[in-house]
C-alpha cells in the first residue's frame, strides 16, 4: 500500500492480541493510534477542546496552530458545536467522534482502527462510516471489525489474521460470496439427539 490511502479491513477470528499484531504488521509506521476503548483516552472534567488542543501541541504544534488543528477537525468529526463540553457530558457516539478526531490530529499517514461504530445506533454509525469515507484520501485508515456488511462500503481491501499470520488479503468487492469451510474429526459418532440442534 505504499504511497497509495486506502482503506483496509482486518478480521482476526481470534479476537486476541489484535493491537500487537497490527503492529507487528507495520513496524515502520510513523504515526499510528489505536482506539480500542475511548473512554480510557479522555479526562472527563476538561473541555475537549482543551484536551485536542493538548495533545496536538504534543505533535509540536505552536498554541495557534494547535488550537487551528483541533478546530477543523471538531467541524469535520461535526462535535464543534460542543468544544466546551466536559467529556463526560458526551454521548457515545460522541465519544467515538471525539476518538476519530484525536486520531485524525497530526495528518498521520497510518491510522489505526478497532471496531469504530460498535455500540452505537444505526444512525451514529452511518455518520462514524461517512466521516471515515470523507477522510480515506488523506491517510491510509485499517479497520479492525467483525461487521463484513459495513467493512465491504468502507474499505478497499480485506485481510485475515489468523493467530498472527496475514492469511488472506482480497479486494473487498470481490469477497461476496466467499465461504470457508471446516472440517472436524471427532473420536466418536455423535448421537441422533446430539445432531438436532445443528
């Protein structure tokens, strides 16, 4: 993907360990945040604008340019109407915002993204996809997600972890229709009534 902003999906059946083997898979990167948790990103007593402002000024930015920064992204995740809030006064689907804002700071090259619209109703995750589609030119975005349907409008390209290897990587239009299958060997035969739930 070098030089190129796409959007990739990551699916890990394991579900475990899946921030270090994103990172292992891109350990060159030069920006990158994970938001697996917003809620442990934010103090809940600050105005958020004041929090953004911060953490940009941590990129190197002067107070003006920061707080510039911090402005134009709130009006593009659209929490601008709400930069005095204190962050415990969001909603979770604000919260999510508040996320993709922060990662978005900085104009990283990698932006790294774990389950960005769960918990939220369809309306905040229709808005979460939108500003995440509206931002796929600037930055190259993967997206860790088990939501196939919403993955195949967002990303470019799927990929599968399995237990930390890269075992698949397809275009994400070509993955209607794809279908595993799996076979198990028991060590005995499974009674009739043991068959009638499957």
């Amino acid at each position: 993907f070098q030089g190129e902003a796409k959007q990739l999906l990551l699916k890990n059946p394991n579900n475990t360990g899946r921030g270090k083997e994103l990172l292992d898979l891109f350990p060159d990167a030069k920006f990158i945040f994970i938001h697996r948790n917003p809620y442990q990103i934010f103090q809940s007593n600050i105005h958020i604008i004041d929090q953004l402002t911060f953490y940009q000024r941590l990129n190197g930015r002067s107070a003006g340019q920061a707080r510039k920064d911090v402005l134009e992204v709130l009006k593009t995740v659209e929490l601008d109407s709400a930069m005095f809030r204190e962050a415990s006064k969001l909603s979770h689907g604000m919260y999510k915002r508040l996320a993709l804002a922060q990662a978005f700071l900085g104009s990283p090259e990698l932006i790294i993204l774990d389950e960005p619209t769960s918990g939220l109703d369809w309306d905040s995750a229709r808005n979460i996809r939108r500003i995440i589609k509206s931002l796929k030119s600037g930055a190259t975005i993967i997206v860790s997600s088990h939501n196939m349907a919403e993955m195949k409008e967002l990303c470019d390209y799927v990929a599968i972890i399995n237990k930390g290897k890269l075992v698949s990587l397809s275009r994400a239009d070509e993955l209607e229709g794809e279908a595993y299958s799996v076979t198990c060997r028991l060590s005995r035969l499974l009674s009739k009534k043991e068959l009638e739930g499957c």
